[in-house]
C-alpha cells in the first residue's frame, strides 16, 4: 500500500518534470524566434534599407523610398513574431496531462486506502483497549463471557449434531 502511494509519488514528479520540460522547450523555441525576428528587424533596416534606399530614390524620392523599404522590413518582421506567439507544444503534452492525471487519481485512492486501514486499526486498538480494561476490572466475568460461553455453545451443538445422526 505504501509502495503503492510512493509509486504514485514518483509517477506524478516524473510527470510534472516532464510537463515542465516541455514548456520550457516551448518558450526557447518562442524566444529563438523572437530573437530571430530582432535580428531580422536590425539587419533588415540596415542592409536592406539602404540598399532599397539608393534604389527607390530615383523614382519615388529620398522620404518614399525610406517609408517603403522601412515598412517590408516591419512586415518581415511581423510575420516572424506571429510564427513565434502562434508556436504550440506537440502532442506530448496532452499526454503528460493524462499521465499526471492518472497519477493525481491513483494517489488520491491510495491515500483513501491509507486513511481506512489507519481508522481500522484505530476501532481495533479501541476494542483491544476495552476488552483489556474489562479483563482487568473483572476477569472472571470476562473469561466467562469470553471462554466459558462460547464452550458451553459448542457442547450443545455437538450434542445436538449427534443426536440428529442419530
């Protein structure tokens, strides 16, 4: 029973560990991709918009070409960050919910199944407590009551079985 409940404890720890493992998994991969994003958003407004710059300013002017080339590399770099923030666990982790799940229910019995052997020892170690006050207030009554009764209870019956094969 014991075994059990620490079972159940090393199963659950296990699945919390593996749960937590996971999420962090998940907010590396999230903050690599931000992290690429910046660098995307730095490199991009410093190569590419000078580049785009130089070539935009011929046809468009100096202030367009800058607003262009600046707004596809926010584009560029809003893409990136919804891919990062729309990233999700794999299904890996729906089943370390249920492994812990199961693991939560199995110790919650074991502890049911603890608690009712406690309180069943409890009424024995009561009943032994009374039984051993009665033999100490009265032990001839007590040795009747429990002795001489049930004897004489097995005399009449033997009697009465021998009598019906008769």
């Amino acid at each position: 029973m014991i075994d059990n409940l620490l079972r159940d404890l090393q199963v659950l720890r296990k699945a919390d560990l593996l749960i937590g493992k996971i999420w962090l998994n998940l907010l590396l991969r999230r903050f690599g991709l931000v992290a690429l994003a910046g660098l995307i958003a730095v490199f991009g407004l410093g190569m590419a918009n000078v580049a785009g710059f130089y070539g935009l300013q011929a046809s468009v002017g100096a202030v367009w070409a800058a607003t262009i080339i600046a707004l596809i590399d926010l584009a560029i770099a809003a893409v990136v960050l919804l891919v990062a923030v729309r990233s999700q666990p794999g299904p890996e982790l729906e089943l370390a919910f249920e492994i812990r799940k199961m693991a939560v229910d199995s110790i919650q019995a074991d502890a049911r199944d603890v608690k009712l052997t406690i309180d069943a020892l409890g009424l024995e170690m009561k009943d032994l407590k009374a039984n051993v006050t009665q033999l100490i207030r009265s032990p001839l009554d007590t040795a009747a009551q429990k002795l001489l009764i049930p004897a004489a209870l097995s005399i009449v019956r033997g009697f009465r079985s021998t009598k019906e094969r008769a």
